[in-house]
C-alpha cells in the first residue's frame, strides 16, 4: 500500500502541474491510459486471490477516482484560464472608428473600367469580344497582315521575339491586337463584326510608352461595308466615351500595311488651362489609326475580296483612358501604387453602362 500512496501523491502532483491541457492530456494517459500506471494495478486484480483482490481492488479504484475527479477539476480551471487569456489578447476597443468593409476601399483599376466602357459601347452597336493569345507566330502577326519579310514597316514595332524554335521559327510577343482579327477571319465567315481588346507588347519606354500595353481594335467585314459606315461608329464611340453630346473629327490619310486607304483620326479639343476638353474648341488631337481593310489581308485570312470589304481602326486603351481622366503619365498604370490607384481607381459596383453614364 506504501506504494499505491507513492503513486497516488506522484499522480495528484503531477496533475496540479499541468499548465495546460496539452499537457494535462499526457498525465491522464500516462495515469489511466491503456499502459498508464492505474491501469497497470487494475489488470494486476485477477492474479489475486478473492481476499486480496476484495482490499486491494477498493484501493486502487479509490486511487482512480480521486485521480479521475483531479483531472476534471484541473481541466476545468485549465479552460477558465485559457479563456481568460483569450478575451485578454483580443480585446476591442470600442472607441475606435470602424473600419470601411473590402467593396468600399477596394478600387477598380482604370484599365479594367475603360474595357468595361468600350466594351458597353460596343456591344450596344451590335459588337462581339473576340480574344487571342499574347504569344504569337510572325506569320499571324506580320506576314498575313500584309508586312513581307524585310518590310521597313516589321521595324517600327520593336518587336519582342524569342528564340528560334527546333523548326528555325521564332514566337514573338504580339505588337498589337490584329492577330486576333486574323484569326477572327480565318475562324469565322462574314459577316464579322468585332472588337479585339488586350494586351500588346513593344520594346519601347517613356512617360507615354511602356513595354506592355493595351490596345483595342476593331473590325467590320461585309458585302457592302464602306468608309461612310466607319465614320459614323467612330463618332458614336468618341461621343459615348467622352460623354459629349457632340464632337468632331477629321481623317488625314495615313499608311499602314494592312489597310487601303490608311487614316489617322484627330478629336476636336481645347487645351485651355491646360486641361483637355473634348466636343469644343479649336484644336486637335490623335487618337487613333484606322482605314479599308487591305485585299490582301482579306485573301490571307480566306476572304474573297471580290465579294466582302471591311474596314478596321485601332487605338490605345491607356491612351484614351489618360485623356478621359486626366492622367499625365502612362507609367504609373503599372506601378501597383495603392494611393494611385486610391486616387483614380473605380468603385467596384460603379459599373458602366449606357443608360447610367460610364463614369458617373
């Protein structure tokens, strides 16, 4: 029995030593576990003759129930404790403002809102999204869109190629968003009418270039499509973008490889205070390319261009963005600065539409 009063002084101490319930756990097992030490005297009973095990059996079961009563108990202060602790370490002060939730203080980045303006516009004259991949073929890129190997015209891209591949081809990253149109051609028979939103890359850096960028372009083929047809979208598009009931344009002709007739497009403007206002004044500004789709181009993407025409135009989503909202350089676009993006950035359930106005 001096034995049994060891264990049992060894067993209560350690379990009032138990700083948490972790370790708590670790004497209950190492006491009443299936190996535990009480456990061990309860299977030692049936070796024992009926007198001996009528004493030593009360004994030990006294021995377990004290220990299984300290355990509970010791547990119990263990939780109190730990709850304690806990509303301690997180205590709120209430006197604090309450913070904005994530839709108030998260913000749209210009480009994405722009997208979603051209695209309402658009889509409301009865166009559809076509996308393509930014790594590309120099046949998709340059050669099918009327630029012949050793064209000056392949220079003025600054393109970004990769290494040769195991057939002597090199991918490149696209220039400018055309190639979907040719694969839109090749996809699909006319009538076409769609716009190509995206990423486009050159090697190229100012405080209005960057080496990644964002173009959109657009393309209409047809039986009876013509420059009449492209002026007026044109118009409509500058007039619903720019949030003006009027505006002007003229179209100075231009070269590009894959359009015949090429034209630039000027916006009438006024830059006085230095802001520019678009729809007034006596100014001008650029915004975009645009002409009659090449018949060359046409028969590369398996058109007929005795039967379909087309027209096509393209301009800069950053461009057109930092005209619309104010924006002196091109470079923090991609910057990730939150106060920039604070500053310019769109409420995300401000989402454009025609009927509501883009920007309001």
């Amino acid at each position: 029995m001096t034995d049994l009063s060891t264990l049992e002084s060894q067993t209560l101490s350690a379990i009032a030593a138990a700083s948490d319930e972790t370790e708590l756990e670790s004497v209950r097992v190492a006491a009443l576990g299936k190996k535990g030490s009480i456990s061990a005297l309860l299977a030692t009973l049936g070796k024992m003759s009926p007198d001996e095990r009528k004493t030593a059996g009360a004994a030990i079961n006294a021995l377990k129930d004290k220990a299984t009563a300290a355990l509970a108990e010791r547990r119990t202060v263990l939780k109190e404790a730990a709850l304690d602790a806990r509303l301690r370490a997180e205590t709120v002060d209430v006197t604090l403002p309450v913070r904005a939730a994530a839709f108030e203080t998260g913000r749209i980045h210009p480009i994405s809102q722009v997208m979603d303006e051209l695209t309402a516009i658009f889509a409301d004259m009865g166009f559809s999204i076509a996308e393509g991949p930014d790594v590309e073929s120099d046949d998709y890129n340059f050669t099918k869109l009327n630029f012949p190997a050793g064209h000056p015209a392949r220079e003025m891209h600054d393109t970004f190629f990769f290494n040769p591949g195991p057939d002597g081809t090199r991918k490149l990253l696209r220039t400018h968003t055309s190639p979907v149109q040719v694969r839109t051609m090749l996809a699909n028979k006319p009538p076409i009418r769609v716009i190509c939103p995206g990423r486009t890359y050159r090697c190229d850096s100012d405080q209005t270039h960057t080496p990644m960028f964002h173009q959109v372009e657009g393309l209409v083929i047809d039986k009876t499509a013509h420059l009449g047809h492209l002026k007026w979208i044109l118009e409509e598009f500058c007039k619903a973008f720019f949030e003006v009931p009027s505006v002007k344009m003229r179209f100075r002709p231009s070269f590009f490889p894959f359009t015949e007739p090429s034209m630039e497009v000027d916006i009438q403007c006024s830059r006085k205070g230095g802001e520019i206002r678009f729809g007034e004044g006596t100014d001008w500004l650029e915004i975009l390319g645009c002409g009659m789709v090449h018949p060359n181009v046409l028969r590369n993407c398996g058109v007929d261009p005795d039967e379909y025409q087309g027209f096509a135009w393209g301009m800069g989503i950053d461009r057109i963005a930092m005209l619309k909202y104010g924006m002196p350089d091109l470079r923090p676009f991609f910057e990730a600065d939150v106060r920039w993006l604070s500053h310019y950035g769109f409420r995300p359930l401000d989402l454009p539409t025609l009927a509501g106005g883009l920007s309001s």
